[in-house]
C-alpha cells in the first residue's frame, strides 16, 4: 500500500514548494509584456495555466471528477470550451470584481469534492464545470487583453491545447489509480493538496506581503 500512495504523497510534498514559488511566476511568460506575434501568443497560451498554479491545480482536479464518467473526455472538453467563452467575456469588457479571489475559492472548492469522493451526475458535472470554465477563463483573459487579433488566437488555440491536454492526461492517471487500487484514498490525498493549494493562493491574496 505504500508504494500505491508513493505518487499523491509526492504530489502533496511538493505543494508547499510551489505555491511559496507562486508570486514568482507571476501569471506571466512574456515577462509581463503583451504578446504581439503568432508565436509569442501561442506560448503566452501554452505557458499561462501551467505557470498559473492556481489554473494548473483546477484543470487537474477537473480530469480526476471527469474520469468517474464514460463522458469524461466530453466533460473536459466542455470545461475548455467553457475557459475559452470565459476569456471571450474578459474580451468583451465585463467586469469581476475579485476575480482572482473567486479563482481560488473555485480550486477550494474542486479539491474538496474530490476530497469528498461524492459521485456527481454527468449534469452536476458539466455545470461545475462550465461555472469554474468561466471563472478561469475570465482571469485568464486579463494578459492578453487588448492584444492584436493576430497573437490572441494564437493565444486561444494555446490555451485550449494546454487545458485539454492537462486534463485528459489526469483523467487518464485517475482512472488507471481507481482500476489498479480499491480505495480512493490516493485521489482524496490529490483532491486535499488541490485544495490547499487554493487555500494558500486565496492567504497569499488576502494578506498583504510584508
């Protein structure tokens, strides 16, 4: 049984390390400057939730709640759709005020269903997962506001490729934990490090840095 929870416990380990190396990263991979080629919006997209570790942490536990389902793979791909109309509303001009806080509240949120093993319905799903789309998308949408169309497309044909693939590939690994193991504690070890994950992240923003 240890060597079965060797891989949450890595993941659970290394949680303080990033989020301490959080503010580092900055939500940025232009260095903070907006991206004005193809090339430069294509990895600003594929660059954003995976230094984000806000945004990495929700894509991942968005593949582990889809691999309970036969649709899963349609599930994740409705919450990319959803990232991706949540950047468009961001586009658009609508405002959020604390945008960022209801990010980390919505990762809270994602680890302790997971934590919790409760098996949503396939609509259930779809919903959480559009609304947290949405709300991921929207703060996604910030760094690439008023870019050239050029770079924002490239931009979203990024972003979407990252997410999808993101959350497939932990859909794939929680449903090979769930054949190969008959307890769920490995998924609720993940499910507890995403949400304090979110926790951390939602301090870090309510605490000023001294």
């Amino acid at each position: 049984m240890r060597r079965n929870l060797r891989i949450p416990s890595l993941l659970l380990a290394s949680v303080p390390a990033l989020v301490a190396a959080g503010p580092a990263f900055a939500h940025h991979v232009m260095g903070g400057r907006m991206p004005a080629t193809f090339a430069q919006g294509l990895l600003s997209g594929l660059g954003h939730p995976v230094i984000g570790l806000d945004h990495f942490a929700a894509v991942v536990a968005i593949g582990c709640l889809a691999a309970a389902h036969g649709s899963g793979a349609r599930l994740a791909f409705g919450y990319v759709l959803a990232m991706i109309a949540g950047v468009a509303v961001h586009l658009m001009g609508a405002s959020l005020p604390g945008a960022e806080l209801w990010v980390a509240v919505s990762v809270i949120a994602l680890g302790a269903v997971l934590l919790a093993r409760r098996d949503l319905s396939t609509a259930a799903a779809l919903a959480l997962f559009a609304a947290v789309g949405l709300l991921h998308g929207y703060a996604l949408g910030e760094s690439i506001y008023g870019a050239e169309q050029t770079p924002l497309v490239a931009y979203l044909i990024g972003l979407a490729v990252i997410q999808g693939g993101i959350a497939l590939a932990a859909m794939s690994v929680a449903r090979l934990m769930m054949r190969r193991m008959a307890q769920a504690a490995p998924l609720r070890l993940i499910g507890a490090g995403i949400s304090g994950v979110g926790l951390a992240i939602l301090v870090q923003q309510l605490v000023p840095a001294v």
